[in-house]
C-alpha cells in the first residue's frame, strides 16, 4: 500500500473519529498539508479558525509566515514537508490543547510519522515540543537542539509562527533570526 493511500485511510478514520468533544465542535478535520514524500515531517500544536474552516494546518496569519521564513530558507512548503498537527481538531478559542486532547489524537500523530518516515521531526512550539520532550521544557532553551524522538526519528524544535508573530525584528540573535537559522540547519541536515 503506497503512502498516499495508507494517509487518505487513516484520514478518513480521523474524519469519523468523535472520541473527544473537539470532534464534536469542528468544521472540518486538519489532518496535514504538504507531501507524503517529504524528508521533513512538521508538527504544530492545534488547528485555528482559518485550520478548522479550510481543513488544512498552517493557512492563518502564522501559517503564511510559516510559508514566508521557509522560502527565504530554500524550502518548498509542498514539495518539501509534510505538516501536522498534536491534535487534527480546533480546540475551541484557539486554546491549548489538553493532554486527554492529545493523548487521543496520538495514535493518528504516530501513524502519520510511522508511513512518512521523514529524515527530520520538526517540533513547532511548545505544545508540539512538550508532547515528545516532555512538560518541563522551556523552547527559548532547547530550540535548535537535536533529540532522537520515538526510537529512530531525528527531531529538532523551531519556535511557533504565532508567537514569531509578536516579534517582529529579524535582527540577529531574535527569535525571527534564531528561526531561519534553525530552518538552514534542517535544509543542511536533509540534504
């Protein structure tokens, strides 16, 4: 069974799915984005509303920063990844997801990184970097650093768009900087 098709099923597991009151509140599933191919596997924390009204992550206001850091750094949004999320509906206010939330939604996180079997695990945020690093991490501290995640997966963590939103310099040494810089080195290590 090809990639594609093992995803398209395990969506349409998701799409049904209602074991937490998330899958009773959304519009639509946000299952990922991007290709099945990629050597890079990306993971946020939660769809938004602009996620939960199109059904595809990263689209809101953080997602086309997403886009914008990732083509000054060379790589290709669709070609290149394959983004997901903790969590494949929008909790509602855009709130953090909780860790019943998380824990299940994990099987469909799992079976994701377990068929795309990318060279890198992008950990996008603290929501994403605590899921697999566990509660007690501080971003500002481990992103940039690499971890072996899951047994065999190469992961390393990036701040999330959204809170790149709020700092807008790119002056070296800012979050905005540090980013690039981390996106750079996961090009370098893919290639």
């Amino acid at each position: 069974m090809t990639k594609l098709i093992e995803l398209n099923n395990l969506k349409q597991e998701c799409e049904n799915c209602l074991k937490c009151e998330l899958g009773k509140t959304r519009t639509n599933v946000v299952f990922s984005d991007g290709s099945p191919e990629a050597k890079i596997l990306l993971i946020g924390e939660a769809p938004g509303a602009d996620e939960d009204a199109t059904g595809t992550p990263f689209v809101g206001r953080a997602g086309k920063l997403l886009s914008a850091l990732l083509q000054d750094c060379g790589l290709d949004r669709k070609n290149d990844l394959y983004i997901c999320n903790t969590v494949k509906c929008r909790p509602p206010e855009n709130r953090v997801p909780t860790d019943e939330e998380k824990n299940l939604c994990e099987h469909f996180l799992i079976k994701q990184i377990n068929t795309v079997k990318p060279k890198v695990i992008v950990l996008c945020g603290a929501t994403s970097a605590k899921s697999f690093l566990g509660d007690k991490i501080k971003i500002s501290q481990i992103r940039g650093q690499w971890f072996k995640i899951l047994d065999n997966f190469d992961a390393t963590v990036i701040f999330h768009p959204s809170y790149l939103l709020r700092n807008h310099s790119e002056l070296e040494g800012s979050p905005r900087w540090l980013t690039k810089q981390d996106l750079l080195k996961i090009k370098d290590f893919i290639s």
